[in-house]
C-alpha cells in the first residue's frame, strides 16, 4: 500500500478508505483524488458516457499530460492485478509484515485472492 | 507490418508509452517461447472477443463462475483450455481459483509455461486496448503474426513455491536471467511470470513506460505529471475494484 507511504515521505497523511470505498469514502487528502478515483472507475467500468465525462474533468483540471499520466496507470493495474490473480502468488513477506494495519483497515482479507497468501 | 501510431489519439502521448506499446506489438507478432506467431495474435484476439462472450457475460453475473458450464463465443482455432484461460483472465480474473487453475493444467491442453506465455500475452493486450480505452481512441490493429517456431525455452532454474506456477527463486536470477531482477531485490508479481523470461521483460518494459520503472520504484517522491501519491491513489483503486488482494 504506497498510497500511505508516499503520504509519509511527503508529510501528508492521506485517508487510504478512498482505495476501497471509492466515491463514498471521505476526502483522500491526495490533491484532485477525487477525480482521479473517478476517472479510473470510469476506465475500469464499461459505460463510455461516464468514461467521457470524467476523462473532459481531468482534462481540463490537469491537462493532457496528466491524463495520459492516469489512463497509464490504470490500465498498469488492469494487467499487474491479472498476472497476480492468474498465477496464485502470495503476498511478499516483507510487503506483509509493513500492511498487517491497513490490510485489516480495508478489510482486503475479504477478496478471494487472499486465499493465495495462506497467512492472510 | 502496420505499426502501433498515436498520431490521431485525442491528447499527445509519451514517446516512450508509443515505443513500449510499439515493442510489444511486435513481441506479440513473433513466436514465443512455447507460442508461434499466429497462436499469439490469436490470443489477442481472444482478449477482444472475450469482451463480448455470452458465456463470459453469464459467468461474470453468476453468484459462482464456475456454475456455469457452456462454450465460450471463440475468435480463434486455440485449445478449449487457452480459449478459457484468455476469457476468463480478460473478463472475471479476481475469481480465479487454485481449483480452476489445476483442471486447467489436467486438460493436458497446456504445460505450465504455456500457460504463463498465455498470461504475459493477455495481460499485455489488455493493457494496452485498456489504455485506449482510457484516452478514448480505437483499438490498434492487431499486428500481422510473423513466421518463426517457438524456442521452447525453460530457464532451468524456476521451481515450485508458494504459486501455482514454477518460478525463478529471488536469488537465482543469473545466467541467461540476470537482467530480470537485481539478485534478492524483486517482487512476486515480477517472479510470476518468470518461467517465460520475455515475459518478465515484457512486463518491465511496459510497466516503466505505463507506471514507473524498477530503477525508481522505492523513490516515493518520484512522479511524473501526476505526483507519486496520485499514481498510488489511482493504482490502489483499480486493484480494489478489481478485488486483487496482492
């Protein structure tokens, strides 16, 4: 979860909620989250509406090097969340050990890949 | 061969987002490890056919896929039990089982590292169109498959962990897979692929042009027009949406 330890390098202390509550979480902290959580839902559902609408957002509040920037990481997690899910890996053990908290903060136990990390 | 062109995307691309997706294009196109040529595009194929398979619709909205028995709407001449690894990696990949992976490999349709070229192949193309998708713009034409045979390649050192597929171990990287992974200094998600050891190239390659690069991983101040938090903030979500517990 590097959403948090970014935050720590920067000072910030975002509200990591946003990851898995989406829009009905409180404010991340993270500067215009709220249209980038919008926009990669969009990315990641199948409505070309709401995809338009939020991609015009980020357009005109960031620029087009930022929604290049965003439409890049979504769809790098699009393919990062399919080889992990596709070849059974556990968790590593040092990335376990430093997100015991907000693994249980997010309740991310409840996905079924859990069952990949036996000690999860 | 038609070349991957952003020339009438509706906002300017990166030119090392152009030149990655452009590599892997022609990666697709050329035989593989255990893959020819026409089999690989065929795959990606499969990927965009999987979008609008009956089955894979039933599946997607059933309780369990796995209740649901049928034949997936095919684009392609592939084994039955690629036709469903691609369909099912594309379409439903947080609900992929042990259970299922197992009954894939006792079709003997499939070795375990066609298998993971399958994974590195699809993962890829759906990266890719996904980034499309994104931006607004068509899907690039598949490339035209290029002649060759596979190389059958099997790097001697992966083994079986904690996956369900061999993999190299994080210190073994050496020889002929020294340049995947400085020796002890990887992630599993990069191991996963490794008995394919392109695919592991593949997967960097991309990865450093869509997200960061494994050189700039662990600097947390490191952005691009986006800040490392907004990045994180965005990766976080697209795997919680995706259920991926990883």
């Amino acid at each position: 979860m590097l959403l948090r330890a970014s935050g720590k390098v920067t000072g910030d202390a975002f509200d990591v909620h946003v990851i898995t509550e989406g829009g009905t979480a409180a404010p991340s902290g993270v500067p215009h989250g709220e249209m980038l959580i919008a926009f990669a839902e969009a990315m990641v559902g199948d409505d070309e509406a709401i995809l338009a609408t939020a991609r015009q957002r980020v357009l005109i509040a960031l620029g087009s090097e930022a929604l290049v920037d965003a439409a890049a990481v979504v769809s790098n997690f699009e393919r990062m969340v399919r080889i992990a899910d596709s070849t059974g890996i556990p968790l590593d053990d040092v990335v376990y050990e430093k997100t015991v908290d907000v693994r249980e903060e997010l309740h991310l136990g409840r996905f079924r890949s859990a069952a990949n990390t036996p000690k999860a | 061969m038609a070349e991957i062109s952003y020339a009438t995307a509706p906002v300017p691309v990166r030119a090392d987002l152009l030149a990655a997706h452009r590599r892997a294009w022609q990666r697709l196109a050329r035989a593989g490890n255990w893959w020819t040529g026409a089999e690989r595009v065929a795959m990606a194929a499969e990927v965009r056919q999987a979008r609008h398979c009956t089955l894979c619709t039933e599946r997607k909205t059933a309780l369990s896929p796995y209740a649901i028995e049928g034949a997936h709407d095919r684009a392609s001449t592939l084994p039955n039990a690629a036709i469903d690894v691609i369909h099912r990696v594309t379409t439903d990949p947080s609900r992929l089982t042990k259970a299922w992976f197992e009954r894939i490999m006792a079709t003997g349709e499939l070795s375990d590292a066609q298998y993971v070229e399958i994974i590195g192949e699809v993962v890829a193309v759906v990266s890719i169109d996904s980034f499309c998708w994104g931006l607004g713009m068509p899907l690039h034409p598949l490339p035209e498959p290029e002649p060759g045979e596979p190389s059958r390649y099997r790097p001697a050192t992966a083994v079986h962990e904690a996956a369900w597929v061999p993999m190299i171990p994080v210190h073994a990287a050496a020889g002929e897979e020294a340049d995947l992974w400085h020796v002890g200094r990887t992630a599993n998600v990069i191991r996963a692929l490794s008995l394919v050891p392109n695919a592991v190239r593949q997967l960097l390659d991309l990865s450093a042009a869509h997200y960061i690069s494994m050189e700039n991983f662990m600097d947390l101040t490191w952005g691009r027009s986006l800040a490392r938090a907004q990045m994180e903030l965005i990766a976080g979500r697209v795997s919680a949406l995706r259920e991926c517990f990883y």
